[in-house]
C-alpha cells in the first residue's frame, strides 16, 4: 500500500488525535491528552500560528493514518504517530524525515525529543536508527538529540 505526503493543516487536528489514541505503544487517549492541555483545539491553533509544523499521510484522500509534528521555536520534534494497521510500511520514518527537514528549514542546527526508555518499545529504536542519539534520562523520560548533517 502507498500513502500520499501532505503537510499538516489546522483541520486535520482531530484526525490527529484520534490516530494518536490509537497508537500501539505509548497510547494516550483524547481525554487523557486533553488533561495534558491538548485538544482539537490547541493543536488546530498551533498548526494555524506555525508553532507546530509536520506531515501527515492518507492512504487516501481524507483517511489520515500517520503524522509527525514538531514545535517549532523549541526545535522540538513533538509526536510521531502511525495507526497500527499502517505500522511497518516505511511511513513513520518517511513522517520523521520529512518532519525534520521542516526544523532545519526554520534555522534549527539540532532538535530534540523525549520518549520511553523502554529499549522494547520501537519508536526509541526508530528514532536511533534515523541518527538520533540518545541525551539523558530524566523523571522517566529518554531525551534524544539529533544534529543536522550539512552537506558540502
């Protein structure tokens, strides 16, 4: 199955957290992110102002099945999710990648991002084999940190 690479836009934040709800490992459900301070709303709104920025993709039109957004001014990379029917057809890492080109486009020299440190989990090996190197560990969080790589 082939998928289509889209930017992120404000209306498709909905969709967003229902695939980030559905998500395999590490799931959140929508109440649970709206304790956290993230909703439709929120998420719209960053993506309408470019504080947050990503890529989604749809195995058709209007169906989105996986996204990766970043804060952009924290030169954060902020969740990568992909549904589990979708899992392991190259459509995180392409996310990830297009993702990060977005954070070296907005100046950023290097970025971070938090994750279980759960070596049985796949996105931290996800992350290490897209050339992000593991930082520290802090209040049960992986901190992760990936350099830009210029070319000559």
């Amino acid at each position: 199955m082939t998928a289509h690479f889209r930017r992120a836009m404000p209306v498709d934040a909905p969709a967003l957290l229902t695939v980030r709800a559905a998500t395999r490992e590490n799931p959140f459900s929508i109440e649970a992110l709206a304790a956290l301070g993230v909703t439709a709303a929120s998420v719209a709104s960053g993506l309408e102002s470019g504080a947050l920025a990503g890529w989604v993709s749809e195995a058709e039109p209007g169906t989105v099945v996986g996204f990766c957004l970043a804060d952009v001014p924290a030169g954060e990379l902020w969740v990568l999710a992909v549904l589990p029917t979708h899992e392991r057809r190259g459509f995180g890492r392409e996310l990830l990648a297009r993702t990060e080109q977005l954070l070296w486009q907005a100046g950023h020299t290097s970025a971070w991002l938090w994750t279980s440190p759960d070596p049985s989990l796949r996105a931290r090996q996800i992350y290490l084999a897209a050339g992000w190197k593991e930082s520290d560990v802090r209040e049960g969080r992986l901190f992760m940190r990936k350099q830009q790589v210029l070319s000559m």
